[in-house]
C-alpha cells in the first residue's frame, strides 16, 4: 500500500510541476570565498560531469553528500532550492544544506539562510527577520555582493532595524566599487557590456499592472513611449518581430545605412524578447561602415556627396566596431590594430562615441594589452584629453564621465565633481549610457561630506547596474518565459531582497495573480501532495531503498498559515517597497490593498494618501479613485463637485479613458441632480467656467467695473526725468481706455432712455392736451359714478378698438412727442 502512495505520490510530483525540469539551470550567485575551487576533491567533478550528461541523479546526490566539500554542499542545496537538474524543489532540504555552509562561514550558504528568515519562502517558513539580519550582516562581511545590497537597501529603509543613512552607506560604498570593477574587467581589458536583465512582467505582458491604457506606464505621457519601446499596446514581443523584420526589409532590400545601424544595434544589446547576438551585430556594422570605406579602409569617392546621416550611421558604425574588436565580441579573435583603425575612422567623422573610447584609451583609463605597442599609434594622453573634451561639448554624457573618473582617480576633486555633475545635466544621462564613473564619483563625493542619504541613492544605481553579477534576474525572467513561474518568483525574489525595483513590483504581480504556488499548483492541493511525498521517503528509508543521510530533516518548519493569506502579505509587502522607489503603478496597487482589505485591516485613510502620491504623479487611475471615493464618501468627504475635479483630472493626465470617465460622470450629475430635488446635504456640481468660455454681458460688465476699480491713476508732474515715451504711453492708453468707456455709457444710457418711453407709452396710450384730458377725466367720473360696470365695458372696449384705429395711433404720438416739448401745447388744440 505505502508502495502504491509512494509511486502515485512521484506520479502527482511529476505532473504538477514540483519535480518539473529545467532547460537552463539557476546560476550560482558566487562570491571569492564561498567556493574552494579544490581540484581535489574527484568526487564532486565526478558528480558534477555525471548532471551535466544526463546521468543518473541520484548516484550523482549520492557522490556529492559523500564528498561533503563546500562546493558538494552548495550544488545540493542549490538543486533542491532552484530545483536544478530536475531535482523536486524542497526548501526544507536546500536549506539544510545552506545551514551547513553558513555554519563553516560560507557567505553564500550565510546569504541564503538569511533569505529564508527574511521571507519565510512564500508562507512555507517562518519569519524571523532578527536572524535574517545576522545572517545577512554575516554573508556581507564575508564579501558576498547580493548580501552587500540586501544589508544597505535593508538599513537605509528601516526593514528589521532602525534607519540609519550612514550605516546603510557602508555597505553601499563596497557594493559600488565591486560593480564599478566589474564593469571596468571587461574582455582585454576593456569595459564589459551590461546587458539588461530584468523588466517588469506586467509591463511586458499586459501594458502595465491594470492593463494597457489604464497602467501609468501605459497611459498618458506613457502611452507613445510604450508603442515606441515595443510593449503590449505595439503587440508585444509580435510588435518587436515586425520592426525587425521591418528592418531587414529597409537594410536587406534597400540597403539603407540607418537600417543597418538599427540592426546592429539591436542585436549588440538584446532586449526583454530575444538574446544579444555580436556576430550579427558585427555584420551590419560593417555593412553600415562600408557605406563610406571600402573594405581595405580607403575613403569612397562617392563620399563627399554623401548625405549627412548616411556619414553619422556610418562613423557610429565605425566606433562600434572598433569598440567589439578590441573585446573580441562578435570576432574570432580581438584584433587591436584593425580595431584602433576603425576608431580613429570614427574620429575623422567626428563621432563622439570614437572620441570617447580612444581618448579613454590614450588616458590610461581602460588598457588594452599591446595596443600602442603594436601599432604605429602612440599613446598620448594630452591628445585624449581634447578628443574627450570635444566629445563632452557634444553632449555625450560617456566622455564626462570617463573625464570625471580620470580626475577622481587623480585627486583633482573640483574637476571630478564639475564633469559628474555635467553628466546629470545631460539630455542622455542615465546609468544606462554608459555613466557609471560619474554617478560612482558623485556618491563617494557625497559619502565623504557626510551627505549620505543622497550619496546612497548614487551608490544604489552604481550597485545595481551589473545586476547579473549578484542577481539571478536574467534567469528568472527566462524562466517566467518558459512557464516555470514559480522558478522565476525565487529569482526575483533574491532580486527584491537586494532591493531592485523591477523584481520587487514582478514578484508581487505573482503573488497577487496567483502565479505562485511554488509549484504552479493551488497550495492547498500542493500541501497535501509534500505530505505524500513525506510518507514516500519514510517508506524508502525504513524498507533500505536510500539511506537517511538523503534525506536530511528540515531545519526550519513548515508553516500552517493560509497560503492565499500569505501571498497577499506578502506582495502587499513588495509593492510598499516598490512604491517607495517611486514605482507609481505600486502606489496605487498598495491604495487598493487598503482600501479593500487585502493583506492588512482595511485603511481608507491610507489608501486616500497612496492614490493621492500616484496623482501627483500624473496617474490617471489614481485621479478617478479618488474621485470615486469623494463620490461615495468612502474615506473621504462626500461631495459629487469634489468627485467631478477628480474625474476630470483623470481625463486630462489619461485621455484614454474617455470612456470610463464620461460613464463616471453620468452618473455622478444623475446623483448629484438627485441630491438637489430631495434636498439631500451633499455638495452638488457647481459649474465652473472655462478660462477660453465666452462670457455674458453681466459678467463681463462685473469683470470691466472691477479692472477698472483695480487700476491706479496718476498724474505725471512734469519732471525732466520721467521717460516721455512711457508717459506718452501711458497717456494714450488711458485716454483710449477713458474714451470707450464713456462711449459705452452712453449707448448704455440711450437705451434704457428708450425702454422706458415704451414702457409709458404702453402704460398710457391716450395721452392729449392737459386741459382737454381733464374735463373728459370728469364726465368720466360722473359716468363711472352712475353706472361703474357699463362704463368700465366701455372702456374695455375703447381701448381694444383703439389700438386698430389710425386717429387714435396719431394721438398716441402727438401725445408723446408733447409730453417731451411741453412748450408745443398750444398745437395739441389744432389736432385734438
């Protein structure tokens, strides 16, 4: 029976991804002292060819928990933690192994121990951010790199210690200089090419955490530079295959240099979708270069009539190659003298980046074996100080920064400070253009002031820019590609620990979509599984089959905690501290946590300050929520005018969402219309005028009359000093100003002269002489005194017929006109 569990328990493993296999094992994040290197020891190499051939697991295991070296103990540990080889991934046995090594002072076996405290690996641990600290600050003693980050990102934010800049910048400045060093010991000495190795998932797969179009890295000011960058909203992965193909069309078939510098330069750098490729980034740089050089390096007689970009992508091309030659990228072999041609060919053209490396080269900064001693070129530095000097006038932020180490490195700290800071103030300044000298001399320069919370942030970028000398994120999003996420989530993991931004915000996106199950799995169904598995290995162990030593006891023990529940922490966890380096989508994805209760108590008051962090930062999203709190009262004060600024300013930093806007705001005037027919308390939509709305006669008689109250008047004495033109000036405009405003009065004033003559007339039509009107006015009364009713008909019946009546309409005016010339009287009795 136990046989048939322990068979059906393999069967389970197998299919659900806990003993899943790897096309590409997990790289061995290695520091100086972790491993012995001891040719000695036959039995781990033995055990080691024996993984590499597709040999037989087990009695490879068998070989290494014999030899019981360092190196054995770190390939167990890493194959049961990575699942490497195929090995079933069993943190309780990877970290037995680990344990061992931290315990013979081995910072990787230290570093990685201490990211189980630290973790606790997705709820399968628990948590214990005291040793973690111990065993951290021990691995980062012992001079392991990802230690060295994970102490200085860990102190500098107050995560399981108090904040403290200064310490945290102890750990910084080593972790700097490492990555500068790393970046320096590039092939033949010359500077390594630092690909890319992580993004961020959710960008790469559906525009951003909400989705493309709503995600701040997809929306607004974000949306051209993600179609440009080849996101999900330019079809992806689909959208970078197109503008290849699209460019080997323009090369290929039309042989456009440009095109060909493109290529070149995209295969040289790779990307988040395909792999650096130097033989075919070697290959359209020569077809690029030879636009304008024959293949023996002879100028063309066609060049002169060249068009100018054609001669730029031509001596970038030329610069390019010079740079892959002397490094022997994408070549048989380095070639210093053919390389040392092309560059100075990228001189002629004045290309910057020429300049750059070939005046770097004559200062000494980089040194490439026998480069000027094997040519006819001599090194002179005065000569490298102008080539860099130029390139720097030009705007290239790589020529400050090699200028700015170079007097660093010699004590002329004024000139070191002036070409950094130059390098900030650069339209193309960012690590990633090849500026790490100068952000390293401005954190070193800044750690000696004793500013350290500002030399930290420099420090940090320097750290991190190597990120696959200490972390495993490459991989990690290689294997995320392949569909072994829950590999990928412990290589981001160890990223997010060392602090980068990147795998912190992908490891939460895992969390929270439920990618994780460290096996792919519903945890619940896992957990049911290992115990099967448990009962498997006791049976194996009592019937003879392995010896126990295979199966060593776990040193931390599993957690009984809700898997979902612990996901959630967790990645609320990672998206505070993303959020904290300014990664705007986690801003609003912690407002969501609070505001719904996920992974904390539910907080209004805190989700209102995260969303109100990312709309400051332009976030669309971030806006409507806040709107929509004001709408409902949800943390905030109920009031629909309120909600309609904020939808609006949603619509305005994100036109894409036009249509969940308008909805929005139907809705809201529906609510707020409401609220004024029940006399409800909440503040309605007030209606705001446009500045360009054209205004009424009333508003803009309101806005003349109150200019015209804020103006000052003065009278210029004659004085030879004052400035005649200005006086003339002011005098003019003053009279102009005066002179229309009396004309509008007085059409203003006619008017009105008119309406009420109208308004009389209407009132009394009648109007004759005064003496004549009076004698009638009393038969009237006599008539009215006698029979009120009948003359009242009467007179209702007058004035009906009168107003139809030609003689009546000549009395009416002559009435008028002698109401306005009294002194005409005498007249009314020749026609009344």
């Amino acid at each position: 029976m136990r046989v048939a569990v322990y068979w059906l328990a393999v069967v389970l493993c197998l299919s659900l991804g806990l003993a899943s296999a790897e096309a590409e094992q997990a790289p061995l994040m290695s520091s100086p002292e972790e491993t012995s290197g001891d040719v000695s020891d036959p039995l781990f190499y033995r055990a080691l060819d024996m993984l590499e051939h597709g040999h037989d697991r087990d009695d490879a295991v068998k070989l290494l928990v014999e030899s019981d070296s360092n190196d054995s103990l770190l390939l167990l540990a890493d194959m049961h933690f990575y699942s490497n080889y195929s090995m079933p991934r069993d943190f309780a046995t990877a970290l037995h192994y680990y344990q061992q090594l931290a315990d013979r002072g081995n910072a990787s076996g230290q570093f990685m121990v201490g990211l189980a405290h630290a973790t606790g690996l997705f709820g399968n641990l628990t948590v214990d951010q005291s040793k973690a600290a111990l065993y951290y600050w021990a691995s980062a003693v012992n001079g392991d790199p990802r230690a060295q980050l994970t102490m200085g990102y860990r102190v500098m934010n107050g995560i399981g210690s108090a904040r403290d800049a200064k310490a945290a910048n102890e750990w910084y400045r080593p972790a700097a200089r490492q990555a500068l060093n790393f970046y320096h010991d590039g092939p033949n000495g010359m500077p390594r090419h630092l690909a890319q190795g992580s993004w961020s998932i959710a960008d790469e797969m559906a525009g951003g955490v909400y989705g493309n179009g709503a995600s701040a890295s997809s929306s607004g000011l974000q949306a051209k530079r993600s179609k440009l960058l080849g996101g999900p909203s330019a079809g992806g992965s689909q959208g970078i295959d197109k503008a290849i193909q699209y460019y080997h069309y323009l090369a290929d078939e039309s042989d456009m240099v440009t095109a060909h510098l493109a290529l070149a330069f995209l295969y040289y750098k790779g990307g988040a979708y395909f792999e650096p490729d130097y033989n075919r980034s070697v290959l359209y740089a020569q077809r690029c270069a030879h636009a304008v050089w024959t293949r023996s390096g002879n100028v063309k007689a066609s060049a002169a009539h060249t068009p100018g970009d054609t001669l730029r992508a031509a001596a970038r091309c030329a610069a390019h190659l010079g740079a892959t030659m002397l490094k022997g990228e994408g070549v048989q072999q380095a070639d210093p003298a053919t390389a040392l041609k092309w560059l100075q060919r990228g001189v002629q053209y004045m290309d910057a980046e020429a300049r750059t490396l070939l005046g770097a080269l004559h200062l000494g900064i980089f040194t490439v074996p026998g480069l000027f001693e094997t040519t006819d070129t001599k090194q002179d530095p005065s000569n490298g100080m102008k080539l860099l000097a130029s390139a720097v006038n030009d705007g290239h932020p790589g020529a400050a920064s090699k200028l700015s180490y170079y007097y660093w490195t010699h004590g002329d700290v004024q000139e070191a400070i002036k070409y950094a800071y130059m390098v900030t103030n650069m339209k193309s300044q960012s690590i990633e253009s090849n500026a790490m000298e100068a952000y390293y001399v401005l954190g070193e320069y800044l750690s000696d002031l004793g500013y350290y919370e500002d030399a930290n942030l420099y420090l940090k970028l320097v750290a991190e820019r190597p990120d696959t000398l200490h972390s495993p994120l490459l991989w990690a999003q290689r294997q995320f590609r392949a569909g072994d996420t829950a590999s990928a989530a412990l290589g981001f993991l160890i990223g997010a620990e060392e602090g980068f931004r990147t795998a912190q915000s992908n490891l939460a996106y895992l969390l929270e979509d439920d990618y994780l199950s460290v096996s792919a799995v519903p945890q619940g169904f896992r957990r049911a599984v290992y115990q099967l598995w448990q009962t498997a290995k006791t049976v194996l162990i009592k019937v003879g089959v392995l010896p126990a030593s295979y199966f060593p006891p776990p040193v931390i023990s599993l957690s009984s905690r809700p898997a979902f529940a612990d996901n959630l922490q967790t990645a609320l966890v990672y998206w505070t501290r993303a959020a904290r380096q300014h990664d705007l989508d986690a801003n609003v994805k912690m407002g969501d946590y609070y505001f719904d209760g996920l992974g904390s108590t539910q907080d209004y008051d805190r989700a209102s300050q995260c969303y109100t962090a990312a709309a400051e930062g332009g976030v669309g999203l971030a806006n409507w929520n806040l709107g929509y709190m004001h709408e409902t009262g949800l943390g905030a004060a109920k009031d629909y005018h309120l909600a309609k600024r904020y939808y609006d300013l949603a619509l305005s930093t994100s036109p894409e969402a036009i249509l969940p806007v308008r909805l929005s705001v139907a809705r809201l005037y529906a609510k707020s219309l409401w609220n004024k027919i029940t006399g409800g308390q909440v503040r309605g939509i007030v209606r705001e005028t446009p500045d360009n709305a054209p205004m009424t006669v009333g508003e803009f008689w309101k806005a003349l009359w109150k200019k015209w109250g804020e103006m000052e008047f003065s009278v210029w004495e004659e004085d030879d000093t004052v400035d005649e033109t200005i006086e003339d000036d002011g005098m003019f405009a003053s009279s102009i100003l005066l002179l229309v405003v009396t004309i509008v009065f007085l059409l203003i004033w006619a008017r009105n002269r008119r309406i009420q003559g109208r308004n009389l007339r209407n009132q009394n039509p009648n109007r004759m002489n005064p003496n004549q009107n009076q004698n009638q006015n009393q038969n009237q009364n006599q008539n009215q005194d006698h029979n009120p009713d009948q003359n009242q008909d009467r007179n209702q019946d007058q004035d009906q017929n009168g107003d139809d009546d030609d003689i009546q309409h000549l009395r009416r005016r002559l009435g008028a006109h002698l109401e306005d010339n009294p002194a005409d009287n005498h007249i009314a009795v020749m026609y009344m």
